[in-house]
C-alpha cells in the first residue's frame, strides 16, 4: 500500500475541513432584506428563505383577536421556495422568533391575522420547485423595538437558523406603515 506525504494529508484535511465549515459558518453579519437564504432541515429538506418585509404595527382584520393590552402585533413577510427533491411539510409558525433589543423572545402567533396580507398556514406542504408567500404575526410589547428575526426549518428544530436584522428605513403610506405616530415600515438583513 502506497503511502500519501504528510504535507499531502495535511492540505487535504485543511481543503476537507475548510470546505465543511463554509458550508455551515453563519456569516458575521446579517445580510439585507431580500436576500435569499438556502436552509436545510433535519431530514435533508432545502428552502430557500427570503424575508420581504416587516409592518410594524400591524393591524389586526379580525375584531376578536387583537393584541393583548399593552401589545401591538408585528407582522414578517416570508417567501418559502422549495429547492429540495421532495415535498417540504412544517409548521413555519413554530419554526419563526422575533427577538427585541433587549434579547426577549417572541414566538408568531398562530391566530393572528393582520391587514399586512394573507398569513402563512399553521400547516404547510409545498411540493417540490414551489413556493409559498405570507405573514407570520408577532405580539410585542408597545415600548419593545424588534432588532432580529429568526426562522429554522422543523419547526424550529433544524440546526441551519436564518436571521435578519430589522432596521427602520422610512415612512411608506398605508395601513401598518409608517405614516407618523411612532409607525415603523422596517427592512431586515439575514443571517444564518
């Protein structure tokens, strides 16, 4: 059997290795709205994840649930492309924070529904090559600035985990949007 030069090993380690850990670094920073993140779930799905937009407030379209006193709703627009080889079934209400400056936690709230657009299903199945678009909807408290959101695949249990960062960017008119009284239209960056 023909031995291989330690040099020789040692560079294909650093090569095998260097390899691995690209594949599965997150990036220093969160990348900006509109990027696409490919992410992969426990039993090898692949999604790609972009985050479109974030309302802040959001508006409630239903008169019996609305925001707790002291809460107001956030809402984030995901796109969910299916790049895997079979269909992708999760409940990405699970799988979605939103964390605010202070580093709480909030998890979507699976009744809401707000003005922002249609909501993504509790329950969603997207055969392979398609997408789905919709509102997961988060409840904060009044004085809490969201600075980060976060999706995983597997209901949150997938070790891949985007996360795009929220930052104001103006006043766009209409319902949810900054339109004066401490309204925020916000963008996101992604990081995963």
């Amino acid at each position: 059997m023909r031995r291989l030069p330690a040099s020789l090993l040692a560079a294909l380690a650093l090569v095998a290795g260097g390899l691995g850990a690209q594949a599965s670094a997150a990036p220093a920073e969160p990348v900006p709205l509109g990027t696409t993140v490919t992410l992969t779930g426990q039993r090898s799905e692949k999604v790609a994840v972009t985050v479109l937009k974030v309302v802040d407030p959001a508006t409630s379209s239903d008169e019996f649930f609305t925001p707790d006193e002291g809460n107001r709703y956030v809402s984030v627009q995901f796109r969910l492309k299916n790049i895997g080889r079979g269909p992708y079934r999760d409940s990405p209400v699970n799988g979605a924070t939103l964390v605010d400056a202070q580093g709480q936690q909030f998890d979507a709230d699976v009744v809401a529904k707000t003005t922002a657009g249609p909501r993504l299903p509790v329950a969603l199945t997207i055969p392979a090559g398609n997408t789905a678009l919709g509102y997961l909807t988060f409840q904060l408290p009044d004085g809490s600035k969201p600075v980060t959101v976060q999706f995983a695949l597997n209901s949150g249990y997938a070790e891949d985990v985007g996360e795009w960062k929220v930052t104001a960017t103006g006043t766009a008119a209409g319902p949810g949007r900054a339109v004066g009284g401490g309204c925020l239209a916000t963008t996101l960056g992604v990081r995963y």
